[in-house]
C-alpha cells in the first residue's frame, strides 16, 4: 500500500484478534515511530509491548487502580476494567519521556510521542494489521503509570490496541476539506 492510500484510508477498528504482529511487521511499526517530528533529537518516547499472559497482568493493575478510587466498585465493573486489555492480541503502551530542554518544550515532546504513536496507526494500516488508539482514565492514572515503571517525568500517551483485524471495517465518511482550511492573508 503507498503512504498516500494508507494516510486516507485508515481507521481504527476496535474488534482486534487472532495472532498478534510477528516480529518483522513489529519492526515496521518501530521503524515508522522512530521517523516522528523530534525537534533536538531527544527521542521523547518509549514503547512497551504488553502481549500474551502480561494483558491479563495490565487488567488487574487497571482493575486495582479503579478500586484505588473507589473501594466499592462492583465486581461487575472491575471485571469490565480487568478484561480491557484483552481486546486485542498485543497492546502498545507508548510513553512520552519529557526531558528538560532550553529550546523544546514539554508539550513539543509530547505531540512528538504522539507523532509516534500515530505513525504506528499507519504502518500498521499499511500492513493489513488492525490497531486502535485508547485512552481513559488508565492512560493517566498515577497507580498505573506507577505499576507500568513510569518515571515522574513521563506520560503515557496512549495504549495501541493491535492484531488482526475481526468483523466489518467501519465505511469512512469523506471529510470536506474546506471546512478544516483557510488561507491567512495577513
């Protein structure tokens, strides 16, 4: 698939299953991460790999979390919480690792994880691997970042959500570029 397919064609598609990427489709997403905007060349990021029996290990860490808020979560909803992580074969958790720097500041480092994470989308879009981005509450909450080794200066930007791709593919709706863009005449 060409850059410019992928880029207008890709979706998220939350109904991920079967065999996680193998090892050279993995290296394709960290290859295409690695090319992200990175002003200074701090390379503001990290990725873990959370696949196999470790997703079932994020779901009770999530799971502890949700009852470090609110020690009478029902079961019911803790085993929601618990079973997230489960929607997909492998989940990315990519963190923006935000350093002092006199000429890039923290926000910048952060779009530029972001940058990352998104290039990830496409790569895998590219090739025929489903992925989604996730956010919530665990995506911010201090126990989590704790129990994933987080250190104070980092953020995670987002859990991608990857495998194979399970049902129908949402149709995209064509968005009306002029509606998004103008010409500043100053």
């Amino acid at each position: 698939m060409d850059a410019l397919t992928a880029l207008h064609t890709r979706v998220s598609t939350p109904r991920l299953g079967g065999e996680p990427p193998d090892e050279k489709e993995l290296e394709n997403l960290f290859k295409a991460a690695l090319r992200a905007p990175d002003h200074a060349l701090l390379r503001p990021w990290r990725f873990l790999l959370v696949r196999g029996e470790s997703r079932k290990r994020l779901g009770e860490l999530f799971a502890d979390a949700q009852l470090a808020d609110d020690d009478a979560t029902s079961e019911a909803a803790l085993e929601k919480t618990r079973n997230k992580p489960l929607r997909a074969p492998l989940i990315v958790v990519v963190i923006a690792c935000i350093q002092p720097h006199p000429k890039v500041p923290d926000v910048e480092q952060l779009i530029s994880a972001g940058a990352a994470a998104h290039a990830m989308l496409i790569a895998a879009h590219a090739q025929g691997i489903g992925a989604m981005w996730r956010t919530g509450g665990m995506a911010y909450h201090p126990y989590v970042m704790q129990g994933l080794g987080l250190a104070a200066s980092e953020r995670i930007v987002g859990y991608l959500y990857v495998g194979r791709v399970e049902g129908k593919v949402r149709e995209l709706v064509p968005l009306p570029v002029e509606e998004f863009v103008t010409e500043w005449t100053a």
